[in-house]
C-alpha cells in the first residue's frame, strides 16, 4: 500500500499536485490535511481539518474513523498504525508577508507548521517528504522570504528522512485564488523566456510541471538522502 499525505492542497501547487497524484495509479490513499476540508470529492481522498500548529495532538485516527461508516479506510488506519504502508508526504504550504500581516505570522506557517507537519508526518511512517520551497532559498540572505525558506530547508534535514526533496521554482504560473500585483507584473515581463525557451532556472514555471515533477521524483529510487531540485530541473522531470 502506497499512501500520499498532503498539505497545502488549496495553494497553487498544491491544487496541482492533488490533480497529478489522483492520476497516478501508483498512491492508494490520499490523505490532506489542513485548517480547513476543500471543497473536492475524489475516490482516493480523505481529508481531516484542524488547527495546523496542534498537529501533533491530532486525533487522526479518530478524525478519519468517523469518515469511514462502513469500515473502508480501516485499511489506511492500519497500514499508518503498524508502520507498514509506504508514506509519501508531500508540503507546498506557503503564504506572503502580505497575507499573513507580519514577518513573525509568515515565518509562523512557512517555517513553523511546515516542520510541524513534517515531524508529524515522521511518526506516521513517512519515508519520503518532498518540500516547495523556493529560488534563492538561503538561511543566510539577507532577504527575509528566501532567508525563511532557507531555514525551512536546514530544519527539515534535521528531521532524518530517508529522502527529502527540496524543490526551487522560480515565478510559479497560473490560476491563483488571489490577485497579487507583483507576480502579476513579473510574469507579463518574464513570459517570453518560455516562449523563447531562455534561462531555464530563471524563467517562470507551470504550477503543474511542479507537481509533475513532485510526484515522478516521489515515485523514482533515490540513492541520496537529499536532493535540491532547481527550477530547471523540475521543467525536465514535467516532460
């Protein structure tokens, strides 16, 4: 049995990688978690809400047992108990200093509840964790969102893993929830490096190419305990 656990699934990529990993014959189950259910049904999917920072004293046992009336995710609650499911987790959690109000909010759910669902997904099994992080992440920039993302990263090797995957997209395309100014800018003056196929690392990427490449590396033998995966490299795996 092969299980995903998710979260982030109401971002860009994270609506993405759902879509690839409903897709692929190869996950059994898949488990999302977060503040809050999404508004989507799918065979595969179980989803369980709650406070995100409180992870750890989840009941998630319980949260997916009164979702199973006729016993049919006993199977997942088994194969999480006794340790014997592959666990693959994958984390595209994320927000902006805007939308979170403060420095301190943003490090609070891109550092913080990032390593706590990674820890947590740890104790159910989790071999493998795969990790959007960003371009240029880099514990000691001197810019604050790149220097989080950095951190994220040296924290989450700390976890011990069997495989960590830390993936660095450069300006993400597509159909965001939310307008943001900025990207919306960026993307009119960067679009035609993908047009003109210029500055691989550098020039914006599909949200799905990300979770293309997420789940084909989540499903390959890794000989390495960590990998960084460059935004280039993610445009190649997504073919």
């Amino acid at each position: 049995m092969r299980i995903a656990l998710i979260s982030g699934a109401s971002g860009l990529v994270g609506k993405a990688l759902l879509h690839q990993i409903f897709k692929s014959e190869d996950y059994d189950y898949v488990l999302s978690v977060g503040r809050r259910k999404l508004a989507i049904k799918q065979q595969k999917l179980i989803q369980i809400e709650g406070d995100m920072a409180k992870i750890d004293s989840w009941d998630w046992e319980g949260k997916i047992s009164t979702q199973s009336l006729s016993g049919e995710y006993f199977p997942l609650i088994e194969g999480l108990k006794k340790k014997e499911a592959e666990v693959h987790a994958f984390c595209s959690l994320g927000t902006t200093i805007k939308q979170a109000g403060s420095k301190e909010k943003f490090f609070a759910i891109d550092h913080d509840l990032v390593i706590s669902f990674a820890e947590w997904t740890k104790t159910l099994g989790a071999s493998k964790f795969l990790y959007v992080s960003s371009s240029g992440a880099d514990a000691k920039s001197s810019i604050f969102y790149s220097q989080t993302k950095g951190k994220t990263e040296d924290d989450l090797k700390a976890i011990g893993f069997d495989y960590l995957g830390l993936f660095r997209p450069s300006l993400l395309m597509g159909n965001r929830s939310e307008f943001r100014l900025g990207e919306q800018v960026a993307q009119v003056v960067m679009k035609p490096l993908i047009w003109l196929k210029l500055f691989k690392n550098l020039r914006p990427i599909y949200d799905y190419q990300v979770a293309k490449g997420m789940v084909k590396t989540a499903l390959a033998t890794k000989s390495m305990s960590e990998e960084i995966i460059s935004s280039g490299e993610l445009q190649d795996l997504s073919k």
